[in-house]
C-alpha cells in the first residue's frame, strides 16, 4: 500500500522498457524492480503531490539499475 505502488509501477515500466531496448536482460526485469522497491521509504497515505514524486524518483531509479 501506500506510495509503495507508485513506485512497484513505475520501475517495472522502466525495466520493461529497457528489455525491450535489450538493454537487459529478462530476468533483470525482476531484478531491477526488487532493487527499487527495496530502496524506497514507503509512505503509509501518500499526498498526490508525494506519490507523483515517489513515481518520478523510482523511474529515475529503475533507470540506473544494472
């Protein structure tokens, strides 16, 4: 719950991306979305304003993963 889903979304829309870019591979998919949401702080009831920033932080995060 919470922001938790922002960010569990956000990072799979990147990781996806990126196989399909084959710029990795597809068990990195998994990979990569586990190291996001492992490093988010999650927030409980996230304002919109908090959500869209958790978005924003988890596709800049997913970005770099390898």
């Amino acid at each position: 719950g919470g922001s938790l889903g922002a960010v569990f979304n956000a990072a799979n829309e990147v990781a996806v991306d990126r196989f399909l870019k084959e710029e990795i591979a597809y068990l990195d998919i998994y990979k990569t979305v586990r190291s996001v949401v492992d490093k988010h702080d999650n927030i409980a009831q996230p304002s919109l304003e908090q959500a869209l920033e958790a978005d924003r932080w988890a596709r800049e995060t997913a970005a770099t993963v390898v």
